[in-house]
C-alpha cells in the first residue's frame, strides 16, 4: 500500500465521528466514496469526460489506457471504467458498493483507525471502529486556501460534512470557505446536483446550507436553469427548509426565471411563467414587467442595425 492516502481515504477519515465512529451520510455513501475515487482518477489523468456526451445517467465516463495503478482501489475502479462506456451515476453506485469495508480495513492497517472488540452484558460481542491519528484530519487539502475551487463532488462532501457540523472544531471554517466561493462554477454544480437530485433527499441542514449557497448561484453556469427553478419551487413547501427555498428562488428569479419566460420554446416559457406567478410579489412583477420593456427595446435596437448594416 503506498505512503500517500487517497482522496476516497481522507474523506472516509473526514465523514467519521472521531468518539463513535458513526459516519455522515451512510446511507448514500457509496455515492460520496464512488465520486471521490472518480475523482482522483480524473485529477491523475486516468478517465476523461465528454460535455457533449450525456446519458440518463449522466455524462458518460472513459478510461484511459495505460500502465495498471498500483494502488487496488483504484486499480479495481479504472477496470470498471474499462469495461465498458457507462454514464457517471451508474459508476458511483458500482464503484462506491461495498467500498466502506474497504477502505476502513485499509485505514486501520495504516494506523489511522482503530478497531476494538467488547461484550455487551458479558454475552453479545461487537466490533467499533473510531479515529487513532485525529491529527491528519486537519491537514487534508479541504482545508487548504483553496486558490483554486475543488472539483463539484469534494464541494458536495464538504457541504454534507459543514452542514453536520463536521469536522469538530473546524465546521465554521468549512462553511465559511464554502461561501467564498459559491460563486464558482463547481459549487454551482455541486448545489445544482444537491437540489435537483430526486432521491435520497438531503437531511434538513444539508438543505439549508445547501440553499444558502444557492443566493450565490448565476443561471448561466447551469446545466438547466429551469430544472433548478422547479426543485427550488418543490423544496419551497418543504416542512423545515421551505423558507429558505423560496427566498433563494425570489431572490435569484430575475436570473433565473426571466429569461426562461420569454424564451421561444413554449412548453419552458409557460412553466416558468406558472413557477413565477405562484411566488412572485408585486416588486417581482413589476421588476419582469422593466426586463420584458428593455428586452423589447433591445431587440428592436440590434434589428435596427441589421437594417442599416444590410443597406450600407
């Protein structure tokens, strides 16, 4: 096993309760592990992506031929790839099941993990896994200035981690980090996953970072801003997190909204506009009815120069 420790390592270090031992999001972890070793893959060079190649189950992923790795997690998931072109969300799955056991084997081989075997009542014997180097949690490239913003999975495994108020002592620097860079174009992806995701749906503090994040979001930097509108307009009912769903979605309409409203496609025109009417307040309206007047004057401005430009 080598030295250094994987991405997928240091995020299984990251996710666990350093007392109990209890891991955030274990019920979809196989998504958050399967994404991290996609991850490192992509960042060594390893599999590649095309924006143009995009699947019901997401963009589709290629592997790169060459050496074998030498390291046997990332070995055994480059072969999946290899075996043949599938879409992202199927290689989350396929790669990140059964990855847990895995990696704490490894973690408790490097001597970062403990595991300790005690009866309960003198008869029912069970196995707890808890951290022994809490120290290499506060080293991890999560918490670096982050001059460049990580890759959207890493910014939706540190969501998922600030939103639990993990890791101890370090959460609020998580957060705060987050917010620096909303803007960016990962965290508008990793938001946009988060919130358009049709199950499991996040926890109620993981939605309400989530949506904090989303006040950051421009509409040009979505895969579908009407998607994004319509899980933002769903979420607004939500018993817990429905506040702020509405306010991110009246506070980012004008970007969001107005232009799918004058659209040419019809079908995207009148949902937007069903989604507009059902939140919007007079100030909204009166702000759509000043877009449509300066859409209007501006295309009759450049229909003008055409005109001119086709005389002259």
């Amino acid at each position: 096993m080598q030295n250094k420790t994987l991405i997928v390592e240091d995020l299984m270090l990251l996710l666990m309760d350093d007392k109990s031992g209890a891991i955030v999001g274990a019920g979809t972890l196989y998504y958050t592990l399967g994404g991290a070793v996609l991850v490192e893959l992509g960042l060594d060079g390893h599999i590649t992506v095309d924006e143009n190649d995009k699947g019901l189950n997401g963009l589709k992923v290629h592997a790169v031929s060459g050496e074998p790795l030498s390291d046997p997690v990332l070995h055994t998931a480059h072969e999946k790839v290899a075996e043949r072109v599938r879409g992202v969300q199927t290689l989350l799955i396929e790669i990140g099941t059964g990855l847990r056991e895995t990696l704490l084997d490894r973690l408790v081989e490097r001597g970062m993990l403990r595991r300790e075997s005690k009866r309960t009542l003198g008869v029912f014997r069970s196995t707890s896994t808890t951290a022994a180097d809490t120290q290499h949690k506060v080293e991890r490239d999560i918490f670096s200035d982050w001059e460049a913003p990580p890759p959207a999975d890493v910014i939706r495994s540190a969501i998922a981690l600030a939103a639990q108020g993990k890791p101890l002592g370090y959460d609020r620097e998580l957060t705060s980090r987050l917010r620096r860079i909303r803007h960016t174009t990962p965290a508008t992806r990793a938001v946009e996953a988060t919130l358009t995701q049709d199950s499991p749906e996040p926890d109620a503090e993981e939605l309400r970072l989530t949506l904090r994040l989303a006040l950051g979001v421009h509409a040009s930097e979505l895969n579908d801003p009407l998607q994004f509108a319509r899980a933002l307009h769903r979420l607004s009912s939500h018993s817990q997190a429905g506040d702020s769903a509405l306010l991110a979605l009246r506070r980012t309409c004008w970007d969001l909204l107005f232009p799918q409203m004058v659209q040419d496609d019809e079908a995207r025109r009148r949902e937007a506009r069903t989604i507009f009417d059902a939140i919007a307040t007079p100030h909204e309206h009166t702000r759509f009815a000043s877009y449509t007047a300066s859409q209007s004057f501006w295309s009759k401005q450049r229909q003008r120069l055409r005109q001119q430009f086709r005389r002259g």
